[in-house]
C-alpha cells in the first residue's frame, strides 16, 4: 500500500509550520533597538588645529631587539627611539585579538620614533592565551613589566611613559592604569567599552545589513553565539575604567564597523566621571577604519599627528578646551546583549545532537556489516523488493544532512572573510543561503517520504531484520534531531 502524493504534501507542509514554529518560539529573541539620539554626536566641533599640525617624519632613530620576562614566558619586544638627546615621551603598544606579532605596528612605532617618542612593541603571550581562553588581568600584568623595563632607560621621561592599546587591548590597557600609577598616561584606540559579546554582535549585525542578509541569517548567528561559551565574552571593563586616573587619549574612526563607536564613547565619559577623571580627549577621525587607516590602507589623516601631538604635549594637553571633536559619528542601532542560549540550546547538547545523527547514519551500515561477518544471512523475499529502495533513501538521508552541516560552517565562514574585504558579497551571501534552507526543506521531505516508505513496507508485509531496525531508528532518528536543531536555527522560518 503505498502513500499518496497529496497525503505527504500535507504532512510535510504541516511539519515545516511545526518546525518554523519552533524557531519563532523558542528563546532568545534579539532585535536591537535603534540608538537614540545623543545631541553630544549630533555636530561635533572640529579638531583645534594644534593637534592635527605636522610632525616630523624624516629625524635619525635607533632599534634595539630586547627581551622581557613576565614570569611564567618571555616576549620579544623592539624599542625605537629618536637620537635627539634628552628624555623623551615613551608608550608601549598593546595589541588586539589574535597572535599580536609586533611586526603588525612597525610603521607607526617608527614614525612616532622619527617624531620624538620612544615606543615599545611587543609579540603577545602565548602561553595561557587562546581563541576560547582570554585572561585580560594576565595580559595587563604583561603590559605592566614591559612597561618598566621601558621605564629604565636613560633616554624616556618616566613621567609620560604610557599605554596604547587598540581593540582588545583597550580593554587591557585600563585594568593596568588603575593597577599601577607607572602608567603615565593611555591611549585607547576603536575602544569598544562594552562587554565582548556585545561588541561583536554589533559588528556582526552591521555586517549584515551591509551584506543585505536576510533576517534569518542574524537569527542564524545569534543564537549560534548564545551558545557560544568562553570566559571573557560577558567581561565588564567599566570598573577599570573608573579606576583610571592618568589622562586619556580615545581615537576612533567614522568608518568602523566593528565597534559601537558612539555608545563606546558614552560608556568611557561616563566611567571616567564616575571615577573623577576628567582629563579625557575623545577624537573622531573622518574615515578611519577599526585600525585608523583608510579602507585597510594608508593611515587616516591626522591620527598620527593627533597621537604624537597628544603625548608630546603632556601634561598640557592632558585637558583639552573641548573633550570630545572631529568628524560626526552615526551610530543606527544599539549594541545589546546576546541573551544566553537555554539548556537546551548550548553548546554541549548540539555537540551531543550532532554526534547522535551522526551515529545514526553510520550505526545502520556497521550493523549490517557485523551480520555479514558471522556469516548470517539477511532475510530473502520482502527484503529483496522494499529494503534496496529504502536503504537508497537512507543513504542521500546521510549525504543531505552532512551537505547541510557542512553549507552551515562554510557559511558561517564566508560572513567571517566578508567582515575584511565586502567587494561583491550580497550575491554570494543570498546564494549561500539559499542553498542551506533548500538542503534543510530537502532534509524534511526525505524524512516524510521515508517515513512513509518505512510504513509502506511494513503494510506490505515487510519484517525488518534486526541490523534493519537499527538503520531504521538510526537515520530517522538522527534526521530527526538534525531538523529540530534546524528549527532551532530558524532555517525554517518565513519569510524566506
């Protein structure tokens, strides 16, 4: 007997709305709210002009390779320094995420070498740092050792010897100038001041909508990222902030898509007051990117000029006539919150989801190869005629699933590679996702029409054999759990 083409229509139809059901239903639910408006970013006034004039690029320096202990490791660092006698202004750089080789701050540290600051450039740690493993506090005590072998040397003025830390180290940055006083000052640069996670999602967010993604694709990665676990995603750098009593250089650029730049700044202002520090100078650079270049290349105008202005001018310039100029930031949305993903959604349950469909898909196959190998004949007759068909049927079962894994993670990539170079990417990004909700749609009518060949069979007069029973179980089952955690997903949900 076998299942009409009208009844498995309906079925599927009515479990596709289960399942995007699930998606709609299920926590958590994130929609940024647009940011409201703040009459401080509404026009900002202009740079004065002392901090943006020229400075020297062409005077003699000197380079000398070093090593610093820091206790549990060694770093490598090279220290730059003008040959003009006297002492001299000094900073250390704190690098961002990712391996932190100094060689990534070569040409800035030598042109603020050529304009009379001593800098210090460091390969960051890495033992007891990793992609899911960050210890900021670890990271400021290494700052803080580089920083007084700096200290020591006859050519830097103690008394403006600072640190400059851009992205994740500006999260590093601040817990060391409220650690130690040595910190003479700190540069912060694309400065998120709010927690990880929330900085991410932002980015991520804004690179969507520049992608023209549809809505699905944020819930896809959202509630991939509230499954996501690592220890410094929920880090709250506001109390080390507060804790700062040096004065303060922020710098960020107009065309960053990777921090919520206006709420970052907000954040610093406020934590700085609540602290009493109001020697602060907050700078908006026309154009600048998250590293203060134009579009990944040259710098932005004025930033080395500004930076070098700033520190060579100290303690003088430590409290601006106005604290917060340059080009007018827009911010659209808020930076909020990624709630945390439910039991049931976390990291360790899809792992164990994932590993069961994939026994499921193989268990069947094992079975019946162990019967083969006693030397056990499978039932004949039934088994001839209904188990070949549905055997085929399991088996593009297994390829659709791991083809829809597999789109996911190379999806998921593609968005990652699209955050550095978006030239031509709208296309591929709806193509991509086209893709992953065809194979989903497609992984749900092979679990129906199976479903209904199973049933058919067994009408027929079809007894499975045992290692069949396994197979049976095992991929349904295991395809199961795949479209459930798709619906989770919202690789269900409409619109399309």
């Amino acid at each position: 007997m076998q299942v009409g083409r009208g009844v498995l229509s309906v079925a599927a139809g009515l479990i596709l709305v289960a399942l995007a059901t699930v998606g709609y239903a299920l926590p958590p639910p994130f929609d940024p709210p647009p940011l409201s408006v703040d009459p401080v970013f509404q026009t900002l006034p202009a740079q004065p002009p002392a901090e943006i004039r020229p400075i020297s690029s062409t005077a003699q320096i000197v380079t000398q390779d070093i090593t610093v202990d820091v206790g549990d490791t060694t770093l490598e660092a090279t220290i730059r320094a003008p040959l003009t006698p006297g002492k001299h202004p000094a900073l250390v750089f704190v690098q961002g995420a990712g391996p932190g080789v100094r060689g990534e701050f070569t040409t800035q540290a030598e042109l603020l070498a050529r304009a009379g600051i001593v800098t210090l450039v460091y390969d960051k740690r890495t033992v007891r740092y990793d992609f899911r493993n960050r210890d900021f506090g670890l990271l400021a005590d290494d700052a803080l050792r580089v920083l007084a072998r700096l200290r020591t040397r006859a050519d830097v003025d103690p008394a403006r010897t600072g640190l400059w830390g851009v992205s994740e180290g500006s999260w590093v940055v601040p817990i060391a100038a409220a650690k130690s006083d040595a910190v003479g000052f700190t540069v912060l640069v694309s400065a998120p001041n709010v927690s990880p996670m929330r900085q991410v999602t932002w980015a991520m967010g804004e690179q969507l909508d520049r992608l023209h993604a549809p809505s699905g694709v944020r819930e896809l990665v959202t509630r991939a990222m509230s499954a996501v676990h690592m220890n410094f995603l929920r880090y709250d750098g506001l109390p080390a902030l507060r804790g700062i009593r040096q004065p303060v250089l922020a710098l960020y650029g107009t065309r960053d898509p990777s921090i919520p730049f206006v709420e970052s700044s907000r954040a610093l202002t406020r934590a700085l007051a609540e602290g009493g520090n109001a020697d602060y100078t907050i700078r908006y650079l026309d154009g600048a990117d998250h590293g203060m270049r134009i579009h990944g290349g040259p710098f932005a105008p004025g930033y080395l000029e500004t930076l070098s202005n700033w520190v060579k001018g100290l303690p003088g310039t430590a409290r601006p006539p106005v604290h917060i100029a340059g080009a007018t930031p827009v911010q659209r949305y808020e930076a909020s919150e990624v709630p945390t993903a439910p039991w049931y959604a976390g990291g360790a349950v899809l792992g164990f989801t994932l590993c069961l469909a994939a026994v499921g898909y193989v268990v069947g196959p094992v079975a019946e190869m162990v019967v083969r190998l006693r030397g056990r004949q499978l039932p004949a007759e039934a088994n001839a005629l209904i188990w070949p068909p549905i055997r085929r049927r399991f088996r593009r079962m297994a390829w659709t699933g791991l083809g829809l894994l597999l789109s996911v993670l190379a999806f998921i990539t593609l968005l990652v590679l699209f955050s550095v170079n978006q030239a031509g990417a709208w296309p591929a990004v709806l193509a991509g996702w086209l893709v992953i909700r065809i194979l989903a749609v497609l992984m749900l009518l092979q679990e129906v029409t199976s479903v209904a060949a199973v049933v058919s069979g067994l009408r027929e007069g079809w007894q499975p054999s045992r290692p069949q029973h396994v197979a049976i179980a095992g991929v349904l089952g295991g395809t199961g759990l795949l479209l459930v955690a798709a619906a989770y997903y919202s690789l269900f949900a409409f619109p399309w």
